[in-house]
C-alpha cells in the first residue's frame, strides 16, 4: 500500500510541475546535441525520448535513413540527424538516443541524435544572427552565456522538406 500511495503521489507531483511548465513557454524548449551541433526543439514538438533500440536497416535507402525501429509496435522511420545534415554519423553508443518527433502531425518519424541535454530556457539565450543559407527548418538560432550557438528545429518545415521525405536512392 505504501508504495501506490507513492506513486500516486509522483504522478501528482509530476502532473503538477507538466502543467507548471506549459504555462511557461520560456521553459519550454528541449536540447539535444547532433554530432557537434547544438538544437532546440518546442517541447510540444519533441515528442517522446527513448534509448536507442535495434534498428532494422533497409535498402535502397539515402545512407542517412539509419533504418526502422519498433517501439511499442509502431513502427518509425529513424533519420541520423547528424548524417541528414551531411556531416559524420552519429555513433550508436549508450548516450544516443531516439527523439520521436512526427507523432504530433500524424508521422511515425525519430531522430538519432548524439545525446539529450535537457531542457533550457529561452530567457538564458540571446537571439543570433540567422544564416541565410539555413533551410526553413532551421532559421531561429542563439547563442547561451557559454557562447555555444543553438539553432532551433522547426519540427513541423522539417517533416514537410521534401529532402527529409525522400529517403530512397
């Protein structure tokens, strides 16, 4: 009994401090590293986040299409954002993770990414200089007070980029 009651009381803190926080949109942005870039994502756009799983690879695919994984019995296209982006692979180690990003519009699609970095505050970020040669799914980017540059993930343009959607050769 003891621990229901625990538990319970978690699943009510944790409630308290989601709704807590999607009344502050300042705190609402998730970061990721992807090989030596820094992202953010809307949190309402990241999805969920799971350790890397077995990836079952398929043919005829662009080689940044790392393959497919089931989680939970659905079935997503899992994308090496770093690979995607033309730059190195991303190592498939303990740290690498899967952000499932499309659910939210109707999209089974993941990420790998080179590790999670948690959530950040867009209150500690100064907006940068956009790079004009940025795709549409990356235009917003800031610098943090360590002066690392993030850019942000434009869930929603990345999924409608006919290059993300093109994985065959």
């Amino acid at each position: 009994m003891g621990k229901k009651g625990s538990l319970r009381e978690f699943q009510a803190h944790l409630a308290a401090r989601l709704a807590g926080a999607s009344n502050q949109s300042a705190a609402g942005l998730l970061g990721v590293q992807s090989g030596t870039d820094y992202w953010l994502l809307d949190l309402s756009d990241s999805g969920e986040i799971i350790p890397l799983t077995t990836l079952t690879g398929v043919p005829l695919t662009k080689p940044w299409f790392s393959g497919i994984a089931n989680i939970r019995g659905n079935l997503y296209s899992v994308v090496d954002f770093s690979a995607f982006q033309g730059k190195d692979a991303t190592p498939q180690n303990a740290s690498s993770r899967l952000l499932l990003i499309g659910t939210r519009y109707g999209n089974n699609s993941a990420l790998l990414v080179t590790r999670m970095l948690g959530l950040r505050n867009v209150d500690d970020l100064a907006p940068a200089a956009e790079d004009p040669n940025a795709p549409l799914w990356a235009q917003q980017a800031y610098t943090d007070h360590e002066g690392r540059r993030w850019k942000k993930l434009d869930v929603r343009e990345l999924l409608a980029d006919d290059y993300f959607m093109d994985i065959g050769v």
